[in-house]
C-alpha cells in the first residue's frame, strides 16, 4: 500500500507524529474520544492540504482499556485529514487489537514498540534482542496476511542504549519485512545533544536508505527538544513530538516549538540545523499555534505558564521600559506578526515611566508627570505590599481616579 508520509520523509521533508493523546496520557492527562477528533483536525489546519502527507496523529493504546479504545475508534472513524495510528506492544494478542482499531480508516497506521537494548528485552520480554525482533518480524507478517490496507510502524525502545550494529540491522530487517518506518527510541531520555549526534549520525550512515527512521525522543534531562533537531541534522526526517511537551515522566518534545523552529524563516534551515534543502513545501501556518495551544490547555488542565516558549502567557509581553526604545532589538521575532499574539504591558514591581503612561493611555487616562510619578510609586509599593508580581489594571485604574488623574479628551 502507498504510505504518503514515509514518501514525504524520504523526499527530504520533514513529518510529525504526534504523541499527546498516547504518550501525553502517562503525563497525567486525559483527553476523550470527542477532543482526540478535534485536536487531529486542529492540528490538520496548521499543514493545510498538505497534512496527510506530514502528519500521524497517534490516537491512543486500544488495548489499554474498553473506553480508551473507544475513544481511538472515534478518532480513527471521524478523521480523514491526516493519518490515525494505534499504538500496541508485540504481542498477538494486541495484533488483533490493532488490526480491529484501526480498521476502517482514512489513512491508518499501526504502531508496534518492542524493547531492543539487552536489560530492556529481558526486563519487558524475558528474551534475547533477537529473539524479540524475531517476533516482531512475526507479528508484522501476521498483520499483513490479515490487514493489507494499514501502514506499520516499528517502535525500537530503548534504542538509544542497545549495540548501534543492532539496532540498524534491525531497522533493516524490518523494513525488508514490511515496516514503513521505524521510530529509534531515547526511552528514558538519558541522552546528551553530542550523544544523539553520535547515535544518529551512526544510524542514519549504516542505514543509508535502506529504512525511513523517525526520532522519538523523552525530556528527562530537558534535551529532547535539542536532540530532535540533532536528528533532523543527521538527515532524520520523521519526528516525534507532543503538544505542550505533555508526555511519560518530564515529556516530550513540545510540538509547538518544532513547528515554530522547522516553520519560521525556513530558508535559513540549511545553515541553523545543517540540512540539506528546505523541510516544507509550505510551511505550517504558525498563526495557529497558540490557539490550538490554548485548546489543549483546557482539555489537559495544563495551565499555559508565563515562560512557555512560543504560546506562552510572557509572549511578546512588556513588564520594562527599556524594549520601547526598539521592539525588535529585545525579540527574536515579530510575535504580533508571526504568531498573531497582541502585544501585552504588565504593571510589575520593574514598572518605568514608559509602561505606566502606555497602560494609562490604554485605559483612557491622560496623566501629568507628576501622575505619572505617583502613580509608578504605588504600583511598585502595592505589589511588594501584596507580595505579587502584577497590579491588576483595575486596581490602577482605582488609584489612578483617586488621585484625579484626568481622563483622555
């Protein structure tokens, strides 16, 4: 059967699995079947047409639970616009599973994750690193006798700490025996930038082209974003990553940030991560990221925190007098711009003259200097006296009239 997204990945552009409904679900979260459907459709928009060429959205572990695999099914039965997987382990049983989840799809993919470092098969398995790709060989011939229509992916855990000769004779194997692409695994996350660049450079040369890898890489040393582009820049092109960095333990990859760094100016790519060409035909709209942010926010409980890269509450915000002076100068890029994010002032204990009278003009006021200087002296007096980081503008606006500052003509 014709696999779009591992032609993508093989062309040289880059493709995303994305991982908060399975993967976000052991950080603690639960997203239901109804919002799995409106997130893979979220999150369809940022690629436009192009997304079931660039997009697997995993919708979860049927075998977990009935109302987990319900909730796959809804997914897998209402989305066309990218690709649904299903995620198991290498048993038969789970085959099964897979095969019954999955049936009916669009474009379905199933996603098979066997242990491959010696301690992880013996600990998951009881058995060799042999003897535990031998029976996913098995699992995946028996999958393809009974189901000729979905793709299968490989996932090796542990990856990153079984013998590298292995590991990619074992991408091989399995690619010859029916695999689309197999998923290298930093399981717990133990790996430092110039490790990946290591693990990676070594996979991708004895591979070459004979299998289409993917990065699947965990947060727990606070690298997976760093060793994702790592791979990327070793020629991987297919990527794991979760909204929000939602994932086992410290998280994933945060896929608003790897869209935001492959999307934005992304003829500079080749110099910045050393790839070779352009990864988009069109890149992602990015003015969608913050609100599908916010959607999985509210479904997740996730608070979106003031120092959160890209869609964070701290985006293109002003607490300082000193960026007025030029905008540009104390930003990366142009947030309103790019992102579509309003500029925002705070009133905090750092206030200048410049952040009152913006706040003040903002809300209709038309303070003197010696307002202005009253009124700079209290925010900073009320908020040590509160013991918070920022005045709430009605509070301003409150001592602002008692002080009969004028109002705007």
């Amino acid at each position: 059967m014709r696999d779009l997204i591992d032609e993508t990945a093989r062309s040289g552009l880059v493709i995303f699995h994305e991982e908060v409904a399975r993967d976000g679900a052991q950080g603690k979260t639960l997203i239901g079947g109804k919002q799995r459907v409106s997130l893979a459709r979220r999150h369809s928009e940022l690629f436009g047409k192009f997304a079931r060429h660039q997009l697997v959205f995993n919708a979860g572990f049927p075998s977990a639970s009935k109302d987990e695999y319900e909730s796959v099914r809804q997914v897998v039965s209402e989305v066309d616009c990218c690709y649904v997987g299903a995620s198991g382990r290498a048993t038969m049983e789970e085959a099964d599973l897979l095969i019954k989840a999955v049936k009916g799809a669009a474009y379905g993919r199933i996603s098979i994750a066997v242990p491959t470092s010696g301690r992880m098969c013996s600990a998951m398995m009881h058995a060799s690193p042999e003897e535990c790709l031998n029976k996913v060989l098995n699992i995946i011939s028996y999958i393809r006798d009974k189901d000729d229509v979905s793709v299968i992916d490989v996932a090796l855990m542990d990856a990153a700490r079984a013998d590298i000769s292995f590991t990619a004779d074992s991408c091989v194997r399995l690619t010859e025996n029916g695999a689309s692409m197999v998923i290298a695994c930093d399981t717990v996350g133990g790996l430092f930038p110039s490790e990946a660049c290591s693990f990676f450079s070594s996979l991708k040369t004895t591979v070459g082209d004979k299998a289409s890898l993917v990065a699947h890489m965990h947060n727990d040393l606070g690298f997976g974003l760093i060793n994702t582009l790592t791979a990327l820049s070793c020629g991987i092109r297919g990527i794991t990553s979760s909204w929000l960095g939602l994932g086992e333990r410290a998280g994933m990859p945060a896929t608003e940030q790897l869209l935001f760094l492959t999307g934005h100016e992304p003829e500079k790519l080749p110099e910045r991560l050393n790839v070779d060409g352009n990864l988009w035909t069109t890149p992602p709209d990015l003015k969608l990221l913050v609100p599908v942010a916010r959607y999985v926010s509210q479904v997740t409980r996730r608070p979106l925190l003031t120092t959160d890269p890209i869609v964070g509450n701290g985006v293109n915000s002003l607490s300082t007098g000193t960026p007025f002076v030029d905008l540009e100068l104390f930003q990366p890029y142009d947030p309103e711009q790019i992102l579509g994010v309003d500029q925002r002032i705070f009133l905090t204990p750092l206030a200048s003259k410049r952040i009152i009278v913006s706040v003040a003009c903002r809300l209709g006021l038309s303070p003197s200097p010696e307002h202005v200087e009253l009124l700079m002296d209290w925010v900073k007096r009320e908020s040590f006296d509160r013991g918070i980081g920022v005045i709430d503008e009605a509070d301003f606006l409150h001592f602002a009239r008692k002080i009969d500052c004028p109002r705007s003509a």
